[in-house]
C-alpha cells in the first residue's frame, strides 16, 4: 500500500509543503478499473486554521487509460487542483457532514493517509470520454468496430430497430 501521510498535529506555523511521487507503485493499491499507469507528483500544502486544518492538494503529470474507443492505451495529461478540510470531533460517524471537500476524523488523530483521497481525486479529473484523437485509434480495432456495424445495418438489426417496432405498436394503439 503506498502511503500519502501527513501530519494533522505539529504542523509549522505558516503551514508546511509536502511533495509525494505517483507512479505505477502507488496504483498497486488500488485496482487498475480507471487508471492502468501513472507518472505524477503530488503537492500538499496542510496550514492550521484553528480548529480545523486546511489542505491544499495538486497533482500534475500524466495518466495513462483505456482508450474507450479501441481499448489500447491512452496517456492523458493530469492535473488535480483541489482543497480540503479536515476537522476534528469526538464523535465523527454521528456528524452529518454534506460537504465532499470535508474530512472529519476522531479528536486526536495526529496522521492521515491521503492515499485514497488521491486517488478518486484522480479519477473524477479524467475527462468522462477516453479516446484517442480522430485517426489515432487502432486500425485493426476500428477496422473490427466498421464490420460489426455493417453487418448490423445489413440484417437491420440495430439497436434502433427495436424502437420502430415500438412506435409503429404505439400509433396503431392512438388510432
């Protein structure tokens, strides 16, 4: 399990920096469903304000996805930009916290492992549609994804034509 770890307790005053490295060992404790690779850095810059502490994270480098065209890879550029809150209470299940950008830990907690944070930050970063720019997807696999379509077009069965049946169903029902 790789660890992002920061201190909650003794920060400096003024705040204080940490730089972590991401690359495939820090994927490895997570299952590669989004992200197949990795080549990063992380910077976390964790300031007390009080009672609560305020941490501001970036993450900027590449990603490396599955194409959601042709399957193959796709390195994407990374960049993460992203504050947080952490606070304390004696009892954080029973606080009712609707802010995503929240931590609320047990009173007393001197260190927490951002490992997981980072990495759903990550994730909703990506774009929602991984493809490869126009003419730069696989050949073979476009090739494969044309055949199917025409033979469907050719049999008329598409995924469309379920839905003429219905309307022609529906209009004679209305008459």
């Amino acid at each position: 399990m790789s660890e992002i770890t920061i201190p909650l307790h003794g920060l400096t005053r003024g705040g204080q920096e940490f730089d972590f490295v991401l690359d495939d060992a820090f994927l490895d404790a997570f299952s590669h469903d989004v992200v197949a690779g990795l080549d990063a850095v992380a910077h976390f810059f964790a300031e007390q304000k009080g009672g609560w502490i305020e941490i501001h994270c970036t993450a900027e480098g590449s990603a490396t996805v599955e194409c959601d065209r042709c399957l193959e890879p796709l390195l994407l550029p990374l960049a993460v930009d992203q504050v947080l809150t952490v606070r304390f209470d004696s009892e954080p299940e029973e606080v009712v916290n609707d802010d995503d950008n929240t931590i609320i830990l047990r009173e007393g907690t001197s260190e927490m492992d951002f490992a997981q944070v980072l990495y759903d930050l990550i994730c909703v970063s990506l774009p929602m549609t991984k493809v490869h720019p126009e003419g730069q997807c696989d050949p073979g696999a476009i090739g494969r994804l044309s055949r199917e379509e025409d033979i469907a077009k050719e049999s008329g069965n598409t995924p469309f034509s379920g839905l003429k049946d219905l309307l022609k169903q529906s209009k004679n029902k209305n008459i």
